[in-house]
C-alpha cells in the first residue's frame, strides 16, 4: 500500500508518517499543492497511491479543496470507481459540523479529529476498508 500524509505542521505530519509506515511505503507532503502534484505523478507512473491522510487547515488548498481536486482529477481520468479510486482520511484538530460536512462533501471517506493516537487511527482505517 502507498500512502501519502499530508500535513503543514511538521509533527504532525512526522507522527503520522512513523504510525502508518507498518502499512506501507510513506511519502509526505506539506501543501495540497504539493499533495495533488505528487497524486498526479504517482498514478502516471503507474503507482498510484492507495491512501491519503490530510489536514484540514493549511495555507493555501485546504484539506477540503485538495480533496476536491484529486477527486476531480480520479474523474477526469477514469480513476473514479470503488475499485481504482484513493481512499482519503482528513486529519484535522477541527471538530465543528461545518468542517466535517466540507470534508466530506469534498471526497473523504473518514474524519479523524487531533490529537490522535495509533489506536484511533486503526480504527478510522478499518472504517474505511482497510
């Protein structure tokens, strides 16, 4: 399995990448930006990844709009079934309704709320199918 985290803070994104490193190949980001350029690139070289973790709130693309533009991209590219599509987990220490609703309506398939430890992370994976 690949997976990408994606977070702007630097402990975050370290802590996040050391618990899921037992499940597969890790790579990080710090942007939507730069999460949608390493999502394009991994699927035209045909490794595509197979999990995305991000964070709501970052400068530039959020988590909701970065979600959108990978979706937009799975759509655009016939990478929208259940079976081809990335399986996405916004992270963030936002709670209210209204984040969670965007995260949601932006393509996550699961919310996990900071802090968190490795069992809540289980937990949100298995929720997810993996």
């Amino acid at each position: 399995m690949r997976i990408l985290v994606v977070d702007d803070e630097f402990v975050s994104l370290q802590k996040l990448s050391r618990l899921l490193k037992d499940r597969g190949e890790v790579d990080a980001a710090t942007s939507g930006e730069q999460a949608v350029e390493l999502f394009i690139k991994a699927n035209e070289e045909n490794e595509p990844y197979t999990l995305i973790t991000l964070d709501f709130d970052m400068p530039g693309l959020s988590g909701a709009e970065t979600a959108e533009q990978i979706r937009k991209y799975e759509e655009e590219n016939g990478l929208s079934s259940l079976e081809k599509a990335v399986k996405i987990l916004m992270v963030t220490a936002m709670s209210d309704g209204k984040t969670i609703m965007s995260s949601f309506k932006g393509g996550c398939e699961g919310y996990l709320t900071k802090p968190f430890n490795k069992d809540e992370i289980e937990k949100s994976l298995e929720s997810i199918g993996f």
